[in-house]
C-alpha cells in the first residue's frame, strides 16, 4: 500500500480554511469550518484602503504578486527539495448594503509557478505547478432588520496541495468543494432572532494518475446535506446568547476504496480494500458570543455530537465487489469502519477571545475542539489552541506574531494520532494608501505520535516576498 503524506494548514486567511489530512494510502482534504483561527495577515494592520464606488455598492479589487521558498516542496519525511516559486492571486470584495439588502460578494485566483533549476533531474519540481485554484462566494441577506427575513449564501472553491513527486505530470491532491444555504430569519423582538434552513454541499477529491492503484484521478465524491436551526438573544448591544444545531447527512461516491500495496509488498492486516461509510452527524452548542467591552471579544461555546458512521454501506459494496471482481472480501471488514465517537470524543468546545491593549496592539488565544466527517477513515476528532499578536508599530509598519498547536486523532479502519504545530511572522510596510509590501517566515510541522507511522511526518519552513496593491 503507498504511503502518502499529511500536509500541514495551507496559506491563506479565509475563515474557513482548508485543512489537509491524508491516511496509509488514502490521501484526504478536510473542510474545517470554525476550527481553526484564521492565519490574519500583517497587512490587516496597515491603514485602511480607498475603494471602487459602482453605484451604491464597494469593489475592491486587489492583485498580490509575490515569490517563495519552501524547504520541503513535496512535504517528504526525507530527501527534502527546496524549491522556489512565483505567485500572482487577483482577487475582489464587492459589498452593497441598502435597508432592504446586503450583498457580500468575493471572487479570487491563486498562480504558482514553481522554478525548476534541476532542469531534467528527476523529479520535475513544476509538477507542482498550481493553476487551477481559486474560489467565489457570495452572501446575502434579505429584509435584515424586519421581522421577517431570509439569508442566502453560496460558494466554490478549488484548493490543491503537494501528494508526491512520482508523478511528472503532477504531483497535487486536487479539492473541488461547493456549497448553497438558505436560512429564514424571524425577529419577534430587537434582540431576538431564530433562524432555521438547510445546505447543500459536493466536493470531489482527485489524485494524479500515478498515485492512485487504477491510473483513475477521480478519488472520492462527497455530497451532503443538512438542517440548520440557530437562537440568538442579544442581551448587551454587542453580545449574544446563541444556540447552534446541525444534523448532517452524508454519502460517499466509494465505501470501499481499492487500495493494494506497492509490487513486491503484501497487504497488511486491513486487506487490500478501505472502508469509507456513509452516515449522519447532529452537532448542538450553544455559549456567548460578541464584544463584552470596548476591547474584549469573546466566543465562548460549548456542545456535544451524536454521530452514526453505517458500516452496512460499506458491507453491502463489498458484496458488490465479490460479485463483480470473483474475489473472496473478508465479511469482518468492520475492523473499525464500525466506529462511533463515544463519551468525551463527543465533546464540542470552542473558547476564543481577542484583547485590544490599546489602537495598536491586539492580542488573541483560543481553544478548539471538534468532531469531522473524513474520507480516508470515520472521522477526526482534534484539539487545536493557538495565539497570536498584532502590532502596529508605526502608522505604516505592522507586525504579525502567531503560533498554534494540534492534536489529531483519526478513528475508524484507519487509526492514527498525529501532533501538527506552526509557528508564523509577518511584516508588512504600506508604501502609500493603495501598495504595500509583506515578507514572512512560517514553519510547519506534522509528527505521528510516538513515531509508530511516520509515512506523513515532515517540517516546512516557508519564506515569501509580497507586494500587495489595492485600489
């Protein structure tokens, strides 16, 4: 069976990061919505950009043209390459706010080019070259003040990270992930509101053809949906009481993965095949949210998770699969596709607050805990904390410090434990209202624990030179 690696938190500052995971075999992206603070940039420091008036509404467009270094291009626990890139991200923020509507609308593309100095030395570092990443996404609120309203949103995004450089086509796990919600909002007073609604979400996962068994790119399908219900009483102008409920269904294109060993190894105890169940997850929390004063915000919540993870959908392909291959599958294939979060590993806690010390320092710390749907194993249960500090240290020069530890467990037919730390530092300069520059230095790290799997270990230090313009 290939091993294949487990790449640590990918770059950005979308508040709904991508958080990639991969198992023995089975390479994985997991959407973390809510899990992880986001990675803030030095440039939310600088002094605030003009816009672009089109009517009532605000376009903001930007262009970032940077270039990098990574020590460890394919995330390899040994035989690092070092390798240098070029990249250009375009992206805009429209916004249109009146008192019957509010539109929040984004839209950006991220071009790297990696710089192949080896020329013909195998392997080709512009394997991973990504060209097809990007992501829109919309959010709009209707009658927002009335007693009666509805909240849409939607988006798409497209996110790939380095799977292994034994590909020379490409060496890049390829995500496609969307997502449409409907909510109607019911204001029976000005401090309370209900809202109730439901989503719709596909994400398809494909691998280059040399890191799957069958040469087939199309990996797994997911598609999902689920019934929302929020309460939110807001007993001080800027702090809530809130309640949060979400019942997930979800079903897999694939409940049992065909995944042999390389040539030469013999399968291991779990065969030759994975089991990947279809399910359903209920997540309730509920806490305080919101700026309790001028300087302190909080967001406190605290819930629990019922999960069902059916190892019959897995039991019944296998039947398939006897059928249709004439082989013998073992029957006893729940050797752990059976699994459920039990106990304490229900437990949802997310503790996060931000501290302003005075117009130009602010400091922030958290807690997280969570329970997600994966599609290598049952599911991940992690604990996340991190911190940071922003500075501005002078009206145009602003700092970023910050730093966040992780403790994975993936339960299921694929069981592991893994620590994944990163430590990050960012300095930007604002040459006038619409350029600016930012340079940076982030290290990541991903380690099994007690090095009983180290397929996916590895450390990356990444440095970067940006110039930011906005107009």
């Amino acid at each position: 069976m290939r091993m294949l690696k487990l790449p640590t938190f990918p770059r950005g500052s979308d508040r709904s990061p991508l958080l990639p995971v991969t198992c023995v075999g089975i390479p994985v992206v997991v959407v973390a919505l809510g899990m992880y603070a986001p990675p803030a940039s030095a440039e939310a420091t600088a002094p605030e950009q003009p816009h672009l008036r089109i009517g009532a509404a605000d376009l903001a467009p930007k262009v970032i043209l940077g270039g990098e270094y990574d020590s460890n291009a394919y995330r390899e626990e040994t035989d690092e390459d070092a390798v240098f890139s070029i990249v250009v991200k375009p992206s805009a923020v429209l916004a249109y706010k009146s008192e019957g509507v509010v539109l929040d609308a984004t839209a950006a593309y991220h071009f790297q080019k990696y710089l192949d100095f080896k020329k013909d030395v195998y392997p080709l570092l512009t394997n991973l070259d990504r060209y097809r990443d990007g992501n829109v996404g919309f959010k709009l609120q209707i009658l927002p003040k009335a007693v009666a309203g509805a909240n849409l949103d939607g988006s798409i995004v497209s996110t790939s990270l380095p799977d292994t450089p034994q590909d020379r086509t490409s060496a890049l796990l390829q995500r496609f992930a969307s997502k449409g919600a409907g909510r109607l909002a019911i204001r029976p007073g000005a401090a309370l509101e209900f809202q109730g609604g439901a989503y719709v979400a596909w994400d398809d996962y494909s691998v280059p053809e040399a890191a799957s068994p069958d040469e087939d790119t199309d990996l797994q399908e997911r598609l999902a949906y689920a019934a929302t219900l929020t309460g939110r009483w807001q007993f001080l102008p800027r702090t809530s009481v809130v309640l949060e409920g979400t019942w997930e269904w979800f079903t897999w294109s694939d409940n049992l993965v065909y995944t042999p060993p390389p040539p030469g190894i013999e399968p291991g105890e779990k065969g030759i095949y994975t089991g990947k169940p279809d399910g359903d997850i209920l997540k309730v929390q509920g806490g305080l949210r919101g700026r309790v004063t001028e300087r302190f915000n909080v967001n406190v919540l605290g819930g629990w998770t019922w999960g069902t993870w059916d190892e019959q959908s897995v039991l019944d392909e296998a039947s398939l699969v006897i059928r249709d291959l004439d082989e013998s599958v073992d029957d006893d294939l729940s050797q752990g596709f059976g699994a459920d979060p039990e106990g304490v590993d229900r437990l949802l806690v997310m503790v996060a607050g931000e501290y302003a010390l005075d117009q130009t320092t602010k400091v922030s710390a958290g807690y997280v805990r969570d329970v997600q749907d994966v599609y290598f194993t049952n599911y991940l249960i992690y604990d996340h904390v991190y911190a940071r500090y922003q500075r501005l240290l002078t009206p145009t020069l602003g700092a970023i410090l910050e730093g966040g530890y992780r403790f994975e467990s993936f339960r299921g037919e694929v069981t592991r434990d893994d620590h994944v730390l990163r430590a990050r530092g960012d300095i930007t300069w604002s040459f006038n209202r619409w350029l600016s520059t930012d340079v940076g230095v982030w290290w990541d790290e991903r380690a099994s624990v007690g090095g009983r799997d180290t397929s996916s270990d590895f450390d990356n230090v990444n440095v970067h030179l940006q110039l930011i313009a906005v107009y």
